[in-house]
C-alpha cells in the first residue's frame, strides 16, 4: 500500500491515475493514433487516401499528370481558392457558414481592374481598398448574426446576389477589364517563383522549427514534472516532415518551381495555425463553436468572435479574388462564379473541418485545396467537359461531408465529442 | 488556491445585498420583491420547489439576465452585473446547472476558458500544471486534463466545472444543483469542498433539492415560493418547516404521507402485539 503511494507521489504530475494508459514509446504514438481513428478523429487521413488515388486513376489516365510542371500549375492555382478556403475555415469553426465568398472574390477581382487600371489607383492601394472592403462585407453579416439574429446561410446568400450584382455594375457593359501583364501583380499570379535554394531552405525549416519547440515543450513539462512525449517519436515525425518536404521541393524544382503565391498561400495557413491554437481568440473561436453559451457564460465575448470571424473569411475571400485576376490577368463577370464557392468549402470540409463547428484546423484549408485542385486539374487534362466536371465535383464535396458527419457519430459514441 | 487571497472582505461582513429584486419574463413574475444577503464566510443555501425562481435568481446574480427592477450592492456599491464578464470581474463565479462546459476543448482549456495565461501566445505548460494543482486539492479523479470533455463521466464534467469557477479566486461562488448528479463519495467532496471554500472567507450560494445536503453545510436557508420571500431558516429547523415554507402549506403532499406512513406503522404494531 505505502510502496504504492510512494510510487503515485514520484510520477509525473499528470501520471498519477493508474486507469489511462500511456503511450510512451513510437509503437505506443502508432497505437494511439490508431485508436483516434476508429474512434472517428480521422486528422489527415482522408487527404492522404483520396490523394494516392486519385493521382493514381489520374497518372494512369494520363501520365503527364504527375509531371513537375503539371504540379508547379496546380500549386498556382491552389493557392487563389486556397486563401478563400482559408476564411470559410473561420466561419466552419464556428458552426456558421459563408455562401457568398465566391461573390466577394469576383467583386474583389473587379474591384482591382476598375481601381488600378482604369482610375489609375497604386495598384497596393487598389488591393487594399478590396481587402478592406471585403472585410468590412464581413462585418456586415456578423452584424445581421448578431443584432438581428439572420442565419448567416440567409445572410451570406443574400451577400452571394447582391455581390455578385455589384460586380457587374462596377464592371460596366464592357465586361472584362484586362491587366497588364508586365506588372509585378500579373508575375506574381503567373510567373514567379521561389529560387531552388530557398524552396529547399524554406523545407527544412518545419522540421527544424518542430524539434527546437518540441525540446524547448519537453524541458519545460520536465522542469514542472509533467511527463512529456518521448524523444524518438519527436525526431520521428521532424525526419518524415522533412524528407516529404525535401522531396517536394526537389521535385517541383525539376519544373519551373516553388511559386511564391503558393508561398503566400503556406505563409497565411501558418499564421492562422498559431492565432487559433496558440491564442486566446483561438481557444474562444473554437469554444463558441462548441457551445456558445457556455463560451458566453464564461466571458467570451462571444458577438466580436463572431465579427472578427466573418471580416477574416470575407477578406481572405477579398484576396483570393484579387489573386485569381492576378492568376487569370483580367477582372471578368466570370471571376468568382461557378464553383468557386463551393470549392472553397468543400476543400475546407475535406481537409477536416467540420460543417457542425467546433473542430478543425488552418491546415485543412491547404490540405483540401490540394485535393480538391488535383481533381480538378486532371479533369482539366482529361478535356472533360464542365458539366462532368460538376458532377464529379460534386460527388466528391458530397463523400467530403457523409465522411465528416460519419466521424462525428463515431466521435459521439466514443465519448471525444 | 494555495495562495493568499488578496481583497477578501473580513469574515462575517456582507458581501452580496439585494433588495427588492424582480425579474418578469413577459407577463409572467419569476421573481418579485427578492431580499437576500450573503456575508464573507457563509454559506447560503437557496431552496424552493421548482418554478420558485431559485434558478432565475441565480442567473441574475451571474449577469445571464438583467433584472427587471430592484437593487443589488456588491461590497457595499450597487452594480449593474449585465454581462457574464461583468459577474466575474465582480467576483461572483457560477457553477450552473448544465455546467457550461464545451465538449469539444479538453480539460485545461474549458478550466481557463475566457481567462487563459498570456493570451498572445497560450501558457499550455502553466495552465496544465495549475490545472492539476487545483485538481488536486479537489481531491478530484480526471484522468487526464488532456482529454476532451465529451469523455468525462457527468461526476468529473462537475468536478471540473467547481474548479473552474474557484480559478478566478471569486469572492461569492455559486452552485446550482452541484450534488445532484454525484454519487455519494463524490457528494461528501463536494460538500467538503463546499465548506473548505467558506472557510477561505467566500460567500458561497447553493441551491439544492436534497434537504439533508442543505442542512449539512449551509448557515442560512433562504426559502423562495413562486418568486417571493418565503422565510429564512438555520440548519436546526426541522424538516417539517422547511417543507411546510418550500410548499406554502403545513398541509402538503409530504406531512401526508409522513401522516400515512406513521398510521401505516401504528396500525402494524398494534395488530402485531
């Protein structure tokens, strides 16, 4: 009995209750990760799967599929709808949602030919003004939350209309307005690309970045005896990240390269990581999502959530906008239509942020729109259609969300919410 | 916990004072003409059937809803709690009924919730170690702080939802039904509990059904019926008193089957001698 105290007063702070068992060595992480799957929090798992088959069937169908150039392509254009996706990962976590990015983005879009081309504006000031705009769009739907209690489905459905008509308005009976291809914008969406030695630089640094916080956590928790993860499993998971990340620069280095709007795309997921893990306005996002009263009741205020949420996801949509017509080189009355809306959400829905609010990441933007894209681009080059395209797409947002819903009655039934 | 608290008011001075407090919810009175004190040091219990307004009044303490007429002073200045922010910048930290926990955050992060440490860039090693500190005193059985609070048992979700509201070092806590779905260990923590954090110098507000939990710890019973006053007891008064004030009649469903029973049991012995 004595011995057993003795040995409950010695453990770890957080080692003192014999009923858990603890996972403290590579085979241990192995097995509790496996555990967390059955239990219905699947993480990137239906990324990695839906990626190695569909460049599978797709590097089949046609092999120039997988050729580093084919890639470079993909990446610019991931990187538009990427930064969109971005936004509606701030809505998703709350359990709201916004229909009208793919409007806000054309408008931004329209925004920058009408301002910067033909009034002449400094092009930054243009992409500011359509930013700021955009946020200011979103200010304006969490006020309807908020004050009038409109469901921002209605909200952002009535934005996706007016938007939409803005846009054609601004735009004027001719159309399109065609940007200059020489300016730094147009290169930006089309041309440039990182250096190979910083691409390969830049892919080291995750890795690099992991271990010294994880060392820095681990002697930290050791100090104030908390137990900590185990070494092995840190380095582990820093040599996979940074073997995959090598490769992928190596590889996309074979073509044109690492585009700096991918970069961008990467940058903002990073950020955005931090602001909602390491923060407190993080842990109050994902808190409203999960139980807005409890989040009230505990002083939260839970009405500037809700606003700095929608101005995020309107003005990332505002920047998405604007790099698409950096991408395309015009404002069209095409820009931000389509399936652009859609695409957004459904990379973030893919990539595992779920539509009932309260869970996700950042990183599920990045990771769905990569899916999403690669879809997408080898239909491109199967020359299929746009109304098989649709259809496919739509099939695939449909899988996206009977998976996240399938989860979350697992999660309930395994008690992880 | 272990650290002194500062700003306490000495033991036995009024800390929370309400005067004529009612609340409507349109046509109907939850609440009407509510007096109440609780001094440092005392634990108030707060009984009535349901519909007395027991948890009307507690969300009117906790700044859920504002009153709809009436005075409340706080250390001897009347406020205005209108806003859950404003209670526990005040010092008044509430454990509610439905504990108000999110399922999706674990341990840590619902115990810090709204008052997480360096907010620009989360104290994850600080707050779990204050975490298990505090759970600890508790004498509390978490498993783990790292768990989501989906996982926890409904005793654990209570536990942790009395140590979140002790982080904040409050000057009044209080607990709406705390031991109704405890077991019985776990309920005579609790009550420890309950009486550990009076000792500190708290007010503490407790509103239970459970008669015997009520006169364990509580220096005062104040009675509410349909929202009004209905007496103010000490834990010696008998049960039939209490009911009788909680009922609103001495003649009530419980005094008549006391009444049965005790001619039930009368009625046996004397056919048995």
């Amino acid at each position: 009995m004595s011995a057993d105290m003795n040995k409950a007063q010695n453990a770890a702070l957080d080692r003192s209750d014999e009923r858990v068992r603890h996972n403290d060595t590579l085979l241990g992480a192995a097995k509790a990760s496996i555990d967390r799957i059955r239990s219905g929090d699947l993480g990137m798992l239906p990324v990695a799967l839906g990626l190695i088959i569909i460049s599978t069937v797709f590097s089949i169908l046609n092999p120039v599929y997988l050729a580093p150039n084919n890639l470079v392509n993909m990446l610019f254009d991931c990187a538009t709808v990427g930064i969109i996706s971005l936004g509606i990962v701030c809505v998703l976590l709350l359990g709201e949602i916004d229909l009208s990015v793919g409007s806000m983005s054309g408008l931004a879009s329209a925004m920058i030919g009408v301002l910067w081309v033909n009034q002449g504006f400094p092009v930054y000031g243009a992409i500011a003004i359509a930013v700021v705009f955009g946020a200011m769009i979103g200010a304006v739907y969490a006020q309807l939350y908020n004050r009038l209690g409109m469901p921002s489905f209605i909200a952002t459905l009535a934005g996706l209309l007016a938007l939409l008509g803005l846009q054609l308005y601004i735009l004027g009976p001719t159309g399109s307005i065609n940007l200059p291809y020489a300016s730094p914008l147009v290169r930006f969406g089309q041309i440039l690309v990182m250096p190979a030695w910083l691409s390969h630089g830049l892919a080291l640094l995750p890795g690099l970045v992991m271990i010294v916080m994880g060392l820095r956590m681990r002697s930290r928790r050791l100090a104030v005896n908390l137990s900590s993860s185990p070494l092995s499993t840190l380095i582990t998971r820093a040599a996979v990240l940074t073997l995959a990340l090598e490769f992928a620069a190596f590889y996309l280095n074979k073509g044109r390269g690492v585009p700096w709007m991918f970069g961008l795309l990467v940058a903002l997921v990073i950020i955005l990581n931090y602001a909602l893990t390491r923060t407190k306005w993080g842990r109050s996002v994902f808190a409203v999502g999960g139980n807005k009263e409890a989040a009230r009741r505990s002083g939260i205020n839970v009405r500037a959530i809700y606003t700095s949420c929608f101005m995020l996801c309107s003005g990332l949509a505002a920047l998405g906008g604007i790099l698409s017509a950096a991408r395309l080189a015009s404002s069209s009355q095409q820009a931000g239509t389509g399936d652009v809306n859609l695409n957004a959400i459904a990379a973030a829905v893919i990539g595992g942020t779920s539509l009932f609010g309260g869970r996700g990441s950042a990183y599920s933007a990045l990771l769905g729109i990569i899916v999403i894209q690669s879809i997408s681009n080898g239909l491109t080059l199967l020359n299929l259609s746009s109304s098989l395209r649709y259809m496919i797409t739509g099939g695939v947002l449909a899988i996206a969300v009977i998976v996240d819903s399938l989860a979350r009655q697992s999660r309930a039934s395994n008690g992880r919410a | 916990m272990t650290q002194e608290r500062s700003g306490l008011p000495p033991k036995g001075e009024t800390i929370l004072k309400l005067t004529k407090v009612s609340k409507n919810f349109g046509a109907v009175s939850a609440l009407t003409d509510i007096d109440m004190e609780v001094k440092a040091g005392e634990v108030v219990a707060l009984v009535g059937d349901n519909g007395a307004g027991k948890s009307t009044l507690v969300k009117i303490l906790a700044g859920v809803h504002l009153p709809s007429s009436g005075t409340v002073e706080f250390c001897g200045r009347e406020v205005a709690i209108d806003s859950p922010g404003t209670a526990l910048e005040l010092g008044i930290a509430t454990v509610f009924q439905d504990l108000a926990l999110c399922e999706n955050l674990d341990v840590v992060a619902n115990l810090f919730l709204g008052h997480e440490m360096s907010p620009w860039g989360l104290d994850e090693v600080g707050m779990e170690v204050r975490a298990w500190t505090l759970l600890k005193e508790l004498a509390a059985r978490i498993p783990s702080v790292r768990e989501p609070i989906a996982s926890l048992s409904g005793g654990q979700r209570q536990t942790v939802a009395i140590a979140r509201s002790l982080l904040l070092n409050p000057k009044i806590i209080m607990l709406d039904e705390p031991t109704a779905a405890l077991g019985v260990a776990q309920t005579a923590e609790v009550l420890n509990l309950i009486e550990r954090v009076r000792d500190r110098g708290l007010g503490v507000i407790i509103i239970s059904h459970n008669m015997e939990d009520v006169r364990a710890v509580a220096d005062r019973i104040v009675v509410l019926r349909l929202g009004r006053n209905n007496g103010i007891f000490t834990p010696d008064a008998s049960n039939q008193e209490l009911v009788a004030a909680i009922t609103g009649a001495t003649e009530n469903a419980v005094s008549r089957r006391q009444e049965r029973k005790a001619t039930e049991s009368h009625e046996k012995g004397g056919l048995s001698a």
